[in-house]
C-alpha cells in the first residue's frame, strides 16, 4: 500500500501532471480485489465506531461529572440549610428564654406592687345617682364593691358607680 502511494507521487512529480487518475505499476500491478475493498471499507467503518465509542464514552464521563457536581453543590446547599435552620432555632429559644425571663420579672413585680396594695387597705367610693338626678357618695373599704362597675337596683332607676 506504502509502495503504491510512493509511485503514484513520484509519477506525479515527475510528469507535471495534476490529475488525480490512478497509474499503474507497470505490468505489476495489481487492481484490489472485491475481499480486499471490502476489507478496507470494514476497517473504516470499525474506525469510525470506536471514534464514535470514544466520543461518546467522553460525553458520558463529562455528564456524570456534571451530575457528582450538582449533587455535591445540593449536598452543600442543604448542609448551609441545616446549619441556618439550627441558627434560627438557638435564635427562637435564646428570644424564647429571653421573652420567660421578661414575663417572669414583669410577674414578679406585678406581685411586689399587689402586695403592697393589699397591705394598704384600698378605699372605695360609691356614688350613686337616682333617676331624679340627686347623688350621695360613701367611702367604704369593702373589696366586693370594686367588683362590678355599674349595677341597678330592684326599681331599676338607680345607677351605681364605684370608683376606685
């Protein structure tokens, strides 16, 4: 095959020529037999396939490192997500505790000052008004009196009102 190709160049440097006929080897030549073309024509397309193999095997190796990098990115994602949702659950307990201790001293004054109006007896006034428009008052320290607001009596013509 080397031998041919080498003649055929010669041939073509030496008589100028530009054609791209094949020339014989003189009374030597052989023409390729029908096995022999389609031999070669075997070889090309078995080329062709493990090009076409190797391509597609190189395709392959870039998608599935594409995939190991998505799902590492994922894996990241998801770990930064974890780490934000265990911040945001240290933050709710620690405003949690922080809101216990505010109500609990917010409590424990509210019970400091009740004892000391307990101490104190309060004083109550009663004023009461009639349907004509006169109205007396009393002071008294009964602590049922501060219970309700307004009130009539059995008539239905007398409003109370007491104030603390």
């Amino acid at each position: 095959m080397e031998q041919n190709q080498i003649f055929q160049s010669t041939y073509h440097e030496t008589r100028n020529c530009k054609s791209t006929k094949i020339y014989a080897n003189g009374y030597l030549a052989k023409y390729p037999t029908r096995r022999q073309l389609l031999y070669e024509d075997y070889q090309y397309q078995v080329r062709q396939e493990s090009a076409l193999v190797k391509a597609f095997s190189k395709l392959q190796e870039r998608l599935e490192s594409q995939e190991a990098e998505k799902e590492a990115e994922r894996e990241e994602h998801r770990h930064q997500m974890e780490e934000m949702m265990k911040e945001r659950e240290a933050d709710r307990e620690a405003l949690g505790q922080e809101f216990m201790s505010m109500m609990q001293a917010t409590h424990v004054q509210a019970s400091i000052q009740q004892e000391n109006q307990d101490s104190i007896p309060p004083q109550t006034q009663l004023v009461a008004t009639t349907a004509t428009g006169t109205s007396t008052s009393r002071t008294t320290r009964n602590s049922a009196a501060n219970k309700t607001q307004t009130g009539q009596n059995k008539e239905g013509d007398t409003r109370l009102r007491f104030h603390l």
